[in-house]
C-alpha cells in the first residue's frame, strides 16, 4: 500500500523513482505522478509538475526539501 499526496511546502523526503504515471483525474486537467521508494522502503505516490515528469525516468533521484518543489537528484 502506498500513500499519494501532492508535495507539502514543509515535506522532506528523497528517493527513487520505481514508476511514471499520469492522468486525468478530474476530467478536465492533466496530472502527473511518479512513485517513489523512499529510504524506508516504503513506496510513496507523489504528484509533481509536467516539466519534472518529462525530464525524469525510473531509476532517477528525486529530493523534495522543506520549503521547496521536488527536483531530480
């Protein structure tokens, strides 16, 4: 099992991609996803923006640091 959120100001967390996914959730807006397996090993769905999405594939890092958006790592 696996929690999905979008990315909180204060959150803190780095891991590795395991899967990209996207979709219209509402209907109307496209939304884009990649799950992680943080150092726990815990998976860990997160919403991030097109711009990352496109620019990451699995097997990449991505860090989220308090205060800021998700970036590859």
């Amino acid at each position: 099992m696996f929690k999905t959120h979008k990315a909180g100001r204060d959150d803190s967390w780095e891991g590795v991609i395991v899967n990209k996914s996207r979709g219209m959730l509402d209907g109307s807006n496209m939304y884009h996803f990649v799950e992680i397996r943080i150092a726990d090993d815990e998976p860990m769905k997160v919403r991030i923006s097109r711009r990352l999405w496109k620019s990451v594939a699995v097997g990449d890092r991505i860090v989220k640091r308090p205060g800021a958006d998700p970036a590859k790592g």
